[in-house]
C-alpha cells in the first residue's frame, strides 16, 4: 500500500517540487495550500489531492487532515512547509505583523502537528519533517521576527523529536540555504520607516548584500533533502539543504559569536 505525505505550503517552490517528487515515485499526495482553486498542475492525478489548508485557519487544517484520511486511509508523514519571513527594524514592525509571522511559522505548525499527531499515536508510526532555516542557527540583522520564529521550530523540533519516539513517530528538520523560490516575493514581508534614520544603513547594507549576485540553489535541492530524511530510516534529526547552508552552518558551529558576527557583519558591509 502506497505510503501518504501531507504537505502544507505546496502551492509553489520547495512545496510543490517536493509534492512532485513524492507522487512521481509512487507516494499519495495531500498537497494543501491557501487556494486550491487556482493550482492546475496537481489537480487531476489519482495519488495526488489537492485541498485547502491555511495554517493560521484551524477549521482548514482539521478539514484538510479529515479529507486526507478519507482519501488515503492514513498520513504516514506531515511535511509543515508553510512559511514567509518578516524582515525590517523590530521597531518599526506593527503588533498585526508581527503576531501574523509568529501564528503562520510556529503557532500554524503546531496546530497542524497536533491535528496529525492522534493519527500516527493510533497507527503507532508516523514522520513529522519541519522545514527551518539556515536562519533557525544563525541570524541577519533585521530578521528579529523570522529568525525568532526558526528558532522556536528548531526548538519544537528538537524537543519533539525524542518526546515522540515512545509513539513510533519521528521528526526531522530540515535547514535550507538560499533558495530560488517566491520567498522574496509574497512569502517575504519587509517593513521599514525611513524616518527612523539610524536603521537605514543596516537596511541598505543588507538588501544591497541580498541583491549582490548571490547564487541561490533551486527548490529541487530542498525536495531531494526532504526525500532523503523521509526514506533514510534513521533518526537523524537535522538535514542541511545547499552548499551555502553546509558553509555557513559549519562556521557557526565552529566560531565563537564575536567571530561570526563579526565576519557576517564584514561580508554585508557593515
């Protein structure tokens, strides 16, 4: 019997590549997202549903998970996918945005691993991967928000990981890099007032960095990652998805903060 994936966020980018991946290679699909309506390319298949699922909408997420039983039987793994960033001065960042970042990253994810959880305890099996960041162990300036809310999904993650393992179920990250997807654009909010002079030059620093040439891998790299830690049969707990992410990732863990801050700060031209 086919095994199912349920992926939240699969509109687009690393979430429709990785619902492509799975159903190519003989998986069933809940690929969920805001508005079905307008997805044309995964509609039409029978191992793959498409359904509505809005992380900050609990009804949408308990509709999604019942529609996913119904069709499938059972979901075998949750991939929480869904995500934007909130980037700009914390100053300048109104308590709606602000608490919009956190409800769809971390509250989102876990009313969605809640709604999945009594499933996979009664079937005694189950794989819960959450997609963190490169920006879940290390930090930009202006990125408060975002990296706050990585933070608490490697937290949730970690914790999770060995708190569900008496019910058969396991948890993995996995900490992309730059990726090439639709994060700059309606997955990423920037705020900024430019009467707040003293943030400026950090803000120009660091959109002056980002737009520089920096090479970003495609979402296929992330999917493949994600394959992986679904189908590897071990406990592993974090997967690094690009090169920048291996970079990156390892100089933090072997620098001290003043080191790494200090080269980070250096590179953005601060």
């Amino acid at each position: 019997m086919p095994k199912t994936i349920l992926i939240t966020g699969a509109s687009s980018g690393i979430g429709k590549d990785t619902a492509r991946l799975f159903a190519q290679n003989g998986w069933n699909v809940v690929a969920t997202m805001r508005s079905p309506d307008q997805e044309t390319e995964l509609v039409g298949q029978d191992n793959i549903l498409v359904t509505r699922l809005d992380v900050t909408d609990p009804q949408s997420i308990s509709s999604a998970v019942g529609a996913a039983v119904e069709r499938f039987g059972q979901i075998d793994v949750l991939l929480n996918n869904a995500g934007y960033g909130a980037y700009g001065p914390l100053e300048a960042f109104p308590m709606d945005r602000i608490r919009r970042q956190f409800d769809t990253n971390v509250i989102g994810l876990l009313e969605t691993t809640k709604a999945v959880l009594p499933l996979m305890r009664a079937q005694k099996s189950g794989l819960m991967v959450n997609v963190s960041s490169i920006g879940g162990q290390m930090t930009f300036p202006l990125g408060a928000l975002y990296h706050g809310t990585k933070f608490a999904v490697e937290g949730i993650s970690e914790a999770l990981h060995f708190e569900l393992e008496a019910a058969g179920i396991k948890v993995k990250i996995v900490e992309p890099g730059m990726i090439n997807t639709d994060f700059g654009g309606r997955s990423f909010d920037m705020v900024n007032d430019e009467n707040m002079l003293e943030y400026q030059p950090v803000v120009q620093a660091l959109f002056g960095a980002w737009s520089g040439g920096q090479t970003a891998s495609e979402p296929r790299v992330v999917s493949d990652v994600i394959w992986t830690a679904v189908t590897d049969g071990t406990n592993q707990l974090r997967y690094r998805a690009g090169a920048d992410a291996e970079m990156l990732l390892d100089a933090r863990k072997a620098q001290d903060d003043a080191t790494f801050i200090g080269a980070l700060k250096q590179n953005i031209g601060l």
